[in-house]
C-alpha cells in the first residue's frame, strides 16, 4: 500500500477507485464501505484507494472539544493495508481546506488532484464548507466531471445502524461485548509495560501495569474479560481499569493479569482486547476480600472462555447493503 501524504504527484494510479471519510474506529460499516471500494476496483481493474484527513476535522473545527478516538493513526493504517487498500491519501485538514465549497473539493481534490473514476460514499456522506454537500450533489458533479458515484447502504447491528458514536456510547458505559458485536473484533488499549509497586504478585496474583493511551475511548474503572497479545499470541486474561481504591488513589491504569502463565513482561508492548464486563471498580474494607473478588474474577473469566469456545460467535444478526 502505497501512503500518500498529501495530494500525489504524477503519475497517479490507474483508475483510482476511491472513498472517503475518517474512518476513526474501523467497525463493521467501515469494512463494508472498504470492501466494496476493492470489489469494484477488482471489477474494474482499477486502484482501490482512500482518501482520510489528519488531524480529525473535529479538532480543527471545534479546538476545545476533548475528542476521544476508538483508534490510533498507526491502527487505522493497518486496517487499510490489512484489508487490500492500494493507495492511501491522507491530506492535512485546515481552515482552508475546511472552507472550500462542495464544489471546489470535487474539482480541486477529487478531479484535478486524484483523477478519481469511481467513488463509493456512505448514503448519509456529507462534505464541503458547512458539510453543505450531500450525496445527490456527488452524483450530479460526478456526472459533470466523468466519474461514477456509487452510494453505500448502513451497516445493522441487531436492526440498528452502526456509527462511531453508538460504538463510543456502549464503550463508555462498559459494554464491550456489544461494542464488539458494532466494531466486528473486541475493542482493544495498547501500550507498553511500565513498573509496577508488585502488589499484585505479592498476592499471588502478578499484574502487567499499562498506562492508558490519551484521546482514546476508556471503558469505564472496573474488571473485563480480555486477550492479551503479548508477541504475537493471545493470551486468555482478565483486565481491571482504575485507581486501586482499596490501597490508595493512585494513577489510573490498565492492570492486565494473564491466567495461568508467568511472564516477564516489562517493557513489552501489550495488545489488551475487551470481550466482557465482569463489575466495576470498589473499594474492599479489607484486602482479604479483595483476594477473594479476585478469585471470583477469574472463575467467571475462565467460564467466560469456556463458553465461547463451547459457542462461537455467529454475526448473523449483522447486515449490509452493497452496491
């Protein structure tokens, strides 16, 4: 995949075959509107490619608004390259940008800048100052400037549409098992292992401590079932999210606890992926029942494994309309 930064210079890949959007999250709506992008580049032999801004419009548009992804730069390249993108284009998103007419973006970025031939947009996209543009305009620009507008359906999850907001809303109420049933995988933190005090393994049960990353989703203080991808393989886990109340009001951290396995793990990088809450924070009067919450804990995150292996997970209940 080729990383453009920035519109490309000549020569420009053949028959480019574009969408655009912020793609922030990559859930199940994301993965249509990509897989239709490379259906039709196949179709027609053409470049399937991307069009994304950085920084996030909201940030330029709304400077004090405390904005929270549901995933890093590094991870939404990853999801292109992963799923067959040939070309992406990342502009830089400005005022200026942010001031041209509809218009203007289809003929300075779409027309003169990509030479685009087909575009596939969700039916609710929007673009230019004021996000005054509108899908109907694409497709009459489109019919002016010699490329074809293919408009994409929804995605349903359980009979409602998928956004990033919804997604956001159920992480931040801690139902990552729903959320991911709308991203299409487990919502995941990563960040690498930093020292600990050793309470944890202390009590016999050894903790990975984790700062959390900024501008990020964080799933409310509490103890999740999770994976943990330590060098490449997943590791059955249970996770907390807090300040440890019982001890003291410490920093706010990731503590990840890998079942059944001794690691040393300081300085790894960790990749920590939420498939159920198991409760939320509190505090324990005394650190023997917190010992025994503990244990608790991890009889329902071994059952939880248990059960998903007895039962795998069947998205029937996801829909897409594709072009």
């Amino acid at each position: 995949m080729k990383i453009f930064r920035g519109l490309p210079t000549p020569p420009l890949p053949p028959y480019p075959v574009l969408t655009i959007g912020n793609f922030y999250g990559q859930h199940v709506g994301h993965l249509a509107l990509v897989s239709a992008v490379i259906d039709r580049a196949r179709h027609c032999q053409g470049t399937p490619m991307v069009l994304t801004f950085d920084p996030h419009p909201a940030a330029i548009l709304s400077p004090g608004l405390d904005l929270q992804f549901l995933s890093s730069p590094e991870e939404k390249i990853r999801f292109f390259k992963h799923h067959g993108i040939q070309g992406l284009v990342i502009l830089e998103f400005t005022q200026t940008l942010a001031a041209r007419s509809p218009r203007e973006f289809v003929q300075d970025i779409l027309v003169q800048g990509l030479r685009i031939r087909e575009l596939l947009v969700g039916e609710n996209f929007v673009f230019g100052k004021g996000r005054s543009g509108n899908v109907q305009d694409l497709i009459h620009m489109g019919s002016l400037a010699n490329f074809q507008v293919h408009p994409v359906a929804p995605v349903c999850v359980d009979e409602m549409i998928v956004s990033s907001t919804r997604i956001r809303t159920l992480l931040l109420k801690g139902r990552v098992k729903e959320a991911a049933r709308c991203l299409g995988h487990p919502y995941c933190l990563r960040g690498q292992v930093v020292p600990g005090e050793g309470r944890g393994a202390k009590f016999g049960w050894p903790t990975a401590n984790v700062r959390l990353p900024v501008n990020r989703v964080i799933p409310p203080d509490g103890v999740y079932v999770t994976t943990t991808v330590i060098d490449g393989s997943a590791r059955a886990s249970v996770s907390y999210i807090g300040t440890r109340p019982t001890f003291y009001q410490g920093e706010r951290l990731l503590e990840v606890h890998v079942l059944d396995e001794s690691l040393s793990l300081y300085g790894k990088e960790l990749q920590v992926n939420f498939l159920d809450y198991i409760r939320g924070d509190q505090t324990f009067p005394h650190v023997s029942q917190l010992l025994h919450q503990i244990e608790l804990d991890v009889k329902r995150a071994r059952e939880t494994f248990h059960s998903s292996m007895e039962a795998p997970y069947e998205p029937s209940t996801v829909t897409a309309n594709l072009p």
